[in-house]
C-alpha cells in the first residue's frame, strides 16, 4: 500500500513515516499543501494523511481541490484544532477520517488501516470488542439489546481504549490525548473518567472491562469466565 503524508514540521513527518514504513506501507513525505496537491491529483496513491496547518496550501483547501478535480483517493486529516466543527467542516468537504493532534500512533495505524479497508468495501463506522460496540457517527456504546448516548470525555476515551484494544495506554497518555498538552487538567481526572466508564459496563452486563496494571496504565480487554 502507498501513501502520501503531507506534514510541515520535519520532525514529526519523520517519525511518522518510520512507523508506517516499520508497518509495511510505502511513504512519500511531502512538506508543504502545494506539493502535497501536485503529488496526490496523480491518483497513484492508496491513502493520503493531510496536515491541516501546512504552508502554501492548507490541507482543507488541498482535499476540497482534489474533491473538485475526481480525486476520490481515501484522505485522513489531522490537526490540532480538536474542536468539533473543524471535524465536521473537513469531513463535509470529503475527508474520510480526522485525527486530532496529539495522536498516539497505534491509533495512526488503526485509523489509516481501517480507512483503506473502505477504499475497497464500506465499513461501518463501529468499533466491536466482546458484546460491545461503539458508534463513532453517534457516540452510543451498545451491549446486545440496550444503548446509551455516551458523555463526549466518557466517548473519547472508550474509542481510544477499543481503538487500541489490549494495549495498556498511561494515564498521562490519555490526559495528553483527551484533554491536550496545554491541559490545566490534573492526572486524577482520568481515574474519575475511568470509574464513570467501568461503572457503565457493569451496569449494562458487558463482557469487557477495563483493567489497570500497575505502573503501566489502562487496557480493555475482554473478560474471561474459564
């Protein structure tokens, strides 16, 4: 599979591109929208990872002009405006997925995964562990019959613990993640989160749990009744 990943700032687009490559995946880094348009409108690409914030061009105006001209190449946007309209504007426009910054890059991986899984057949927008699924369209977590409207903060983190499933994630890594670096948020709110969440589970007979291990952080996995 070939990509094209478009990223002005030099040291993220290299540690980026080894991870793909360590994935498996051919990477041709671009540095700025106008390059990142000239290569992508070639079509020969699988996938294309767009940076919102680039020189020249920005990545919005680069996927509404490839919209424009057929390009129907996949394309994942990241930025690091994590507000929701910045999400819906780009996807309005004909993205297939946003990422918002700062991303841990085994959800990088999942993301550009399941975005080329779709290039071939549609793929629900349902993330599935044991008998619960998450629906990022909606935000509702559903365990056989029964659903629940998640909190947007109690949202965010399930489908970054089903994104990476059987990883344990730190709590510093889902503060950073969740509230963002500049957060004056305190460690402590990520245990309350994943109290209100383990509480939900429970309640709704799910076969799932979050497990915490020591000095190392939070996985969901799946409970095993043997």
């Amino acid at each position: 599979m070939k990509l094209l990943y478009a990223e002005d700032e030099i040291s993220m687009s290299e540690a980026v591109v080894d991870i793909l490559q360590f994935h498996k995946y051919s990477v041709d880094a671009v540095y700025d929208g106008l390059d990142a348009f000239e290569y992508a409108k070639t079509g020969q690409y699988d996938g294309i990872i767009l940076d919102i914030m680039m020189p020249k061009m920005n990545g919005l105006e680069v996927l509404c002009e490839l919209r424009k001209i057929g390009v129907k190449t996949p394309i994942l946007l990241l930025s690091a405006k994590a507000e929701v309209q910045d999400r819906i504007q780009g996807l309005d426009m004909g993205a297939d997925d946003y990422l918002p910054k700062p991303f841990i890059m085994g959800e990088l991986i999942a993301r550009v995964r399941a975005m080329l899984r779709r290039r071939e057949q549609f793929v629900p927008d349902i993330l599935s562990l044991g008998n619960v699924s998450l629906n990022m369209q909606s935000h509702t977590m559903s365990v056989n019959n029964s659903s629940i409207l998640l909190p947007k903060l109690e949202y965010q983190i399930m489908e970054l613990l089903m994104i990476n499933k059987n990883i344990y994630l730190s709590s510093e890594d889902i503060l950073t993640k969740i509230w963002g670096y500049d957060t004056d948020a305190q460690i402590g709110i990520v245990w309350v989160y994943i109290s209100y969440l383990r509480k939900r589970l429970l309640s709704m007979n799910a076969n799932i749990q979050i497990v915490a291990k020591r000095n190392t952080g939070y996985s969901l996995e799946v409970i095993n009744n043997d």
